[in-house]
C-alpha cells in the first residue's frame, strides 16, 4: 500500500503458511468502514487483511460452497457487505465471521 506520494506505508501478503507461494491474487477489494483488505485467490480461498490491527489476517477455503474459485471481490459501503463472483455467473454475499456465504445468486441469459 503506497501513500499519495509513492511511498510504501504497508506490505500485505497472505500468510505463507496457509497459502502456496506461487498462489496468484486475481483480484482485491478495500473497505473503508471495516478498514480491512479482501482478495480472493485462484486456490478457492478468500483473504482478508484488517488494517487497524497490525498483522491481523482471516483466510478460508471457499471450495466447500463454490463450484468454482472466485474471480473478483467487491464491498458495498452502504449495505456492508462483502461480494464475490465466478466464471459460471453465481454471485455469492459472504459472512466472513461465520466463513460462509449468506446468499448465492444465478444470474440467468
């Protein structure tokens, strides 16, 4: 994370310990009600970095209610709420206290 004069403020990465190396971001999203991180990973997991407290990271493995990995993440300021969608057009509301997703919609052609 880079303040407004390029300067590097702040170095995320998910916790090698949980997560490959090699495993790719494909996309992140930023709160700015909750101050916290989201991204989703090509190994079926969703990271979130909390940026008041330092070091402070939830990870989990989507794969249990997914068919597919999540390409993008979104947050909704004015709903609060955390949003993810994959390549087969489901898009999932996620309660990540709870590691799941609240809701799951199809959209149809």
């Amino acid at each position: 994370m880079y303040d407004l004069n390029c300067v590097m403020v702040r170095k995320l990465s998910p916790n090698l310990c949980k997560v490959k190396k090699e495993n790719n971001i494909l996309w992140f999203a930023f709160s700015r009600r909750q101050e916290r991180v989201g991204a989703v990973l090509k190994d079926y997991s969703i990271v979130f970095w909390d940026l008041n407290l330092a070091d402070s990271e939830k990870i989990f493995s989507v794969a249990n209610h997914c068919t597919d990995f999540q390409s993008c993440i979104w947050y909704l300021e004015e709903h609060d709420m955390w949003l993810t969608a994959d390549q087969s057009g489901r898009l999932y509301i996620w309660d990540i206290n709870e590691e799941a997703p609240k809701y799951c919609l199809k959209l149809e052609r």
